[in-house]
C-alpha cells in the first residue's frame, strides 16, 4: 500500500516526463544516494571498499556503457575489454608524458581515445550484424592485447608492458585512501548514469532502439544508420574507456595488458544480458551477480562450518555460479531489471490481481 501514487497528479509536461515519476521512487534514490555518499565510506572497512564497492561501481560504468551498444542499439560487442585497455593506457600516457595533467582530464582523454577505436571498429556494422560484427569487434580485442604488448610507446618504453601510477589527487587533495577512490568512482557513475538515462529518453536514444528493432523500417522513416549505429559505438566506448582508466588508476594502481584480456569482454557481456538488455538498473543488477555472488559463495562453506578444502569450495562456487546463471536466464531472459520492474508494478496493484 505505501507503493501507490494515488494522488500524485502531473500539471505540466516536465513533471510528467521525470526520470522517476513516482514520489516514492524519487524519495528512494535520494535515501540511496544519501547513503552510498555519506554512510559507505563512513562506516565500510577497507577490504568492503577495495574489493567489493569500488570494483562493482567501476564495472557497472563499464556494463553501462555496453548497454547502451547491446541492450538499446542491438549491435553485439566482444571488444569491450580493448576498450578498457585503451582508456587505461591512454589516461595513464596523459600522466606520464604531459606535466601536471589532471586527473580528470586524464581519466576523460582515456574515453576519447576508447571513442577514436569504438568508431573504428564500429564501420563494418554499418555492413554487417549478428555474429559476424561480434567476430568484427573481437579484432579490436585481438589487435589492442597485440599494441600493447608490442608497441613500447604505448607503455611508456616497459618492457613487461607492466605500467603504474601513484600520488593521485584531485584538485589538491589526495585520492589515495580507500574512501577517497570510492567517492571518486561513485562520482562517475552517477554523472554517467544520469547523462545516459537522459540520452536514452531522447531523440538519440529512440534512433538506436529503433535500429535496435529493425533497422530496415528505421531508415525507410528517416533514420540514419551511419549516424544512429556510429554515435552508439561513440557513447558506448567512451563510457567503456572512462571506467577502463577507473580500473587501472583507482582499483589496480599497477597493470598489465592481461588485465583487459578477453575474459574481461566476456564478464561485462554476461553482467549486461544478466542484468538485463535496454535498462540502465540492468547494469548494475548484472555487476552485483558477477561481482559480489562468486565473493559471497567462496564464504559459503565457512559461514556454514562445513568441512571442505579451498580447492573443492572454490569449485563449488563456479558450479553454483554457473547453475545460477542458467536459473536466471531461464526464469526471466530478460534480466535480473525485469524482475525488479515486474515486483514493482505487483506492489502498485495490490492487492488487484489485475
């Protein structure tokens, strides 16, 4: 009964095109927000920030940004994690050749730079779809893992391909405790988030779904296929390349080129089909699965007193993950967002079975 909007009437087109329509929803996001910026960093050891909270909101940009190519454009994606490297390597390149570069400036020249590649790489789908664009955008896997391992400028002249940064601050202030990185990846998700909420509800966004749907009938109504299929490579490797900086500067600190390996692309296309294609509360539905649950059921024979040795828990754990997965993707295919939004509308029409 406390999720009715009974009441709540719209008198002018802007309130009736929020984000959140809802008062209840509105009064959630600030609660939730209030307390993933005050009440996180205050009362979280640093084992919950480090490895937990900081790397579910980096990876969750990263899933977000996919979404956008997935789940609205409808155009399927396995080099995801080329540009992750890229934004890492091109941010990290800003630091180490340009003297008092920001940090921010260096983080978002990391997404410019995973956007260059994206459209690149983004050409042939303006020819090609289906499983012949994922073999096209595997390339960029294949070709970035290659440049950086070879190509000793982008490492900075490191012969491993082993690069690092340190004494990060931000506009004087270090960004060096737990906390401080937490807040700094917060900051990007929301600004993100928001920005590709709003994208997604405008006249971009409806050219991508409709592409998304048939793009035949998109362009015989006057969508551009060039533009519409371009600029989501755009978004989408930018989006990428930020949270791929994020993930070199704030959660590694030092990385190699096997960080944005192949399984990196992998785990972000699972988080997004997972969470849930086309919604932007799929993303981080899907980084939750994969981040926190493989954490959470390592800890299970402990928590339980069961006598089982590291290996057959570890075990464990992947075949329960793996059992879950095909659970999820049977029980609704359309993710872990679905779910939400289905339990959402049962609580605004009961007790109506209707």
């Amino acid at each position: 009964m406390l999720y009715r909007e009974n009441g709540q009437f719209k008198t002018s087109y802007p309130a009736d095109s929020q984000i959140l329509p809802i008062r209840q929803d509105r009064i959630g996001m600030a609660l939730l927000l209030a307390a993933a910026f005050v009440v996180v960093p205050m009362v979280s050891s640093e084992y919950l920030l480090r490895a937990i909270f900081i790397p579910f909101l980096i990876l969750s940009l990263a899933a977000l940004g996919l979404n956008v190519l997935v789940g609205y454009c409808g155009q399927i994606s396995l080099g995801s994690g080329a540009f992750m490297a890229v934004g890492a390597y091109v941010a990290y390149n800003c630091q180490a050749r340009v003297e008092g570069m920001p940090l921010i400036v260096s983080l978002l020249a990391g997404g410019l730079g995973a956007t260059v590649l994206g459209v690149a790489f983004g050409l042939p789908s303006l020819r090609i779809k289906g499983l012949y664009l994922a073999v096209a955008t595997l390339a960029a896997q294949f070709f970035v893992d290659w440049a950086c391992l070879r190509l000793k400028w982008v490492t900075n002249d490191s012969s491993s391909g082993s690069v690092g940064v340190a004494d990060l601050n931000l506009f004087g202030l270090s960004v060096e405790s737990p906390a401080a990185r937490y807040l700094l990846c917060l900051s990007f998700v929301v600004v993100f988030a928001l920005a590709t909420k709003n994208l997604v509800r405008g006249h971009i966004g409806r050219s991508w779904m409709a592409m998304r749907d048939m793009d035949v009938a998109a362009s015989v109504i006057g969508i551009r296929p060039m533009q519409a299929k371009l600029s989501a490579f755009a978004v989408s490797s930018f989006i990428i390349g930020v949270a791929g900086a994020l993930w070199g500067f704030v959660h590694l600190g030092s990385w190699e080129p096997a960080a944005f390996g192949i399984n990196r692309s992998f785990d972000l296309l699972f988080m997004v089909i997972i969470g849930g294609l086309g919604s932007i509360s799929g993303a981080f539905f899907g980084a939750a699965f994969i981040v926190v649950l493989p954490i959470l059921l390592d800890k299970l024979p402990y928590w339980t007193g069961l006598p089982m040795d590291t290996a057959t828990a570890s075990h464990l754990a992947l075949m329960i993950f793996g059992a879950l997965i095909v659970f999820f993707l049977i029980k609704e295919p359309h993710g872990l967002a679905r779910l939400w939004a289905t339990l959402k509308e049962k609580l605004r029409l009961w007790p109506f079975p209707h």
